[in-house]
C-alpha cells in the first residue's frame, strides 16, 4: 500500500484550491462580457421607452406605469447579472492567489 506524505497532500489541497479559482474566474468572465450587456436586453429596452413615449403621447397611464415598472425590472437584472459576474471573479482571483501564497509560504518538507 503506498503512503502518501503531508508533503502531497499539502500539494493536492494547493492545486485543487487553484482549480477552484480558475472554475470560479472564468464563469465569471463570460458573464461580464456575455450577459450583462446582451442585446436582447438593449432590444427591450429600446422598445420598452418607445412605449412609454407613445403612452405618453396618447396619455394612457396604465401604459406608461407598466412600460417604466419594466425599464426598472431590465435595469435590476443588468446589475445583478453584472454583480455576480464581478463576485465569482473576484472569488477567483482570490483563490488562486491564496494558492499561489501558499505555494510559497507553506513548507512542504
């Protein structure tokens, strides 16, 4: 039966720890660059104002109420989305720096 030592598994405890940052890291760009500014979202928005401008020009207040409540609901999932691309970012950079302290600071003799 082989022994592992502390010194490996003060290494796989390191590597997996960078491994995580780097599944937390990359997810968190791809929602930045992807989601946070689709087009779709644009889209909605663009015809979401165009609405209430005609509601307003028509003087429907049911309209304009419901077309400025969706404005701000595109407005809040824009900034979530963003905020949780910011936060598994930021978690990744953590965690592989944290990794890459204890590469250097961890005797592994």
């Amino acid at each position: 039966m082989p022994i592992i030592s502390l010194q490996l598994i003060k290494m796989t405890m390191i590597l997996l720890l960078f491994l995580n940052g780097i599944l937390a890291f990359l997810p968190g760009i791809y929602i930045l660059i992807t989601r946070s500014a689709g087009r779709e979202l644009h889209a909605l928005t663009t015809q979401t104002s165009s609405l209430a401008q005609k509601g307003i020009t028509e003087e429907i207040a049911g309209l304009v109420g419901n077309a400025s409540a969706l404005v701000e609901a595109i407005n809040d999932l824009i900034k979530t989305n963003a905020g949780i691309g910011v936060f598994l970012t930021t978690l990744g950079v953590g965690l592989m720096g944290l990794a890459i302290y204890l590469t250097f600071n961890v005797e592994l003799f």
